[in-house]
C-alpha cells in the first residue's frame, strides 16, 4: 500500500508541469497516470500481486479483448502501469484525505479536467507544441479536435478510442521541431485500458519522444457532454457526489468503488497492515 502511494507526485501543479518537461527533456518521453480512490479500490491495487506480467502483450487489446481476461490478470497489469509511470498525480478529495491520515502530509489534486489546460496553456507559450488525439467516441473527438483548435492549438492526428492506435499515421504527423504531446481518453473504472497500453507501447513512445497524459473523460467535459460542478460545490469537495445525480449510469459505480476508503482506513491505517 504505502509503495503504491509513495509514487504520487505530491507537489503543485508548476512543479509537476516542470517535471513533466523536464522528464521528457531527460529520458526522450514522458508518460503521465492520473490515481483516484475509486481506481485503487476497483482494482484492489492495495492487494499483494507477486505475479509477473509481460506488458508486450497488452499493446494491442481494446476493450472487447481486456473484458476476456481474468480480472486479477487486468489489475496486476494496471498497478504495474502505476508504479512505472513517470509521474502519477492525484485526483480527487478521497484520495487526498487517505494520503494525509497515512503520512501526515496534503495532497494537491491534480485533476486531468484542471491540470490538463493549464499544463497545455503552459507549453503553449513557452514551445512549439503539437498534439494527437486518441480516444472516446467519433463524434466526441471530433468536438474536442475543434474545441482545442479554436483555443490555438495545433492538432496533428485524431482516431477514436474503438480501434488501435495506427503508429504509422501518428509517426506521420509527429513534428520533431515541437514538444508533440499525446492525449489518450480510453479507460473505464473496470478496465484501465490507457494506463495498461501506455505501459506495454513505451518503445513507440519513446521514439518519437511522446508527452503521454491518460486523461480519461476529460473531453467529454472540454466539449460540454460532462458539466463542471458550481465553483461552490468544488470548493466543499462534492463535486463527485453531484455527478452521482446529474449522472448516476457513469458514476455510481466509481462512489461504490470509493467506498472501499472506510475498509482501507481500518485495514492499512489503524491495524497498520501492508
């Protein structure tokens, strides 16, 4: 438990946007996992998993291949994607309110819906950036394609989440005078597909020296289909409570999922086990 939550970045948003750069300045990429309460919950990533698993085998399995495998096999995938990401940032009130009742020490919440923009915004004005688009729904990507141009920025590629990503075609369109930054929105709670094919294609990656942010949903609220609570509600933490209502099909089972915090609490916290 404590080795999976020692890997969250646990300073600003500045600092991690510096990281990022910085890691991929260093290393040629630069892959980025986004942790919330209801994943480590869902994927029981506090559970012990000695099991080894050889990533290759997951770079090409779209969501119809991934609800084939046993499910033990898909969460010991996903905690090794975790704990071999470059940086993993935390997200959500849960999740900071575990971390600081185990270490002591505040969380930032480092959201994809707001640290996404603002570390675009940030690249945007100091580099050459160029992004590729890979995930959600046709029309969905689309939306987001137009949306982030008419903010000014340069979108190279885009292909849905429902077949594989076409390497030749995103080789085609990278830039070598820019920062080229891939923004991947396929995963669900129950099968964390990005993180997972992240990991197993960091050869591609790394050639053609990709900024990776697994975003999950966050198009979905750039182009509207997913409303941002009232500043209010963020402020008190409950934004994910309001989402419970205005959309129960696609978030009452990650509230479920979150739930496990009150074992978790007992189990690692007061009983102190591993």
């Amino acid at each position: 438990m404590r080795s999976l939550l020692k890997k969250l970045f646990t300073w600003t948003a500045d600092q991690a946007i510096a990281k990022i750069l910085e890691t991929q300045a260093k290393k040629g990429f630069c892959i980025v996992d986004y942790l919330y309460f209801a994943q480590i919950g869902g994927q029981r990533l506090f559970d012990r998993h000695q099991a080894k698993i050889d990533s290759a085998w997951f770079k090409n399995l779209l969501l119809p291949d991934y609800k084939k495998i046993d499910i033990r096999v898909t969460r010991i995938a996903y905690r090794n994607a975790i704990q071999h990401a470059d940086l993993v940032l935390p997200d959500g009130i849960a999740l900071q309110i575990f971390y600081f009742l185990g270490f002591h020490k505040r969380l930032p919440n480092l959201n994809g819906t707001d640290f996404c923009p603002k570390f675009l915004a940030h690249v945007q004005q100091h580099h050459k950036m160029n992004l590729v688009l890979y995930g959600t729904y046709p029309d969905l990507l689309a939306q987001t394609k137009i949306y982030l141009e008419k903010k000014g920025y340069a979108v190279s590629y885009t292909q849905d989440g429902y077949s594989n990503l076409d390497r030749k075609q995103v080789e085609k369109h990278i830039d070598p005078k820019a920062i080229n930054v891939l923004l991947v929105a396929r995963s669900n709670i129950d099968f964390p597909i990005q993180e997972i094919r992240s990991e197993a294609n960091q050869e591609m990656i790394s050639k053609h020296k990709l900024i990776v942010l697994n975003q999950w949903g966050t198009f979905d609220f750039r182009v509207g289909k997913q409303k941002r609570a009232p500043e209010l509600v963020r402020w008190l933490k409950c934004e994910r409570l309001r989402r419970v209502f205005s959309d129960p099909h696609r978030n009452v089972k990650k509230i479920r999922y979150t739930l496990f915090f009150f074992k978790y609490i007992f189990y690692y916290l007061l009983l102190k086990k591993e």
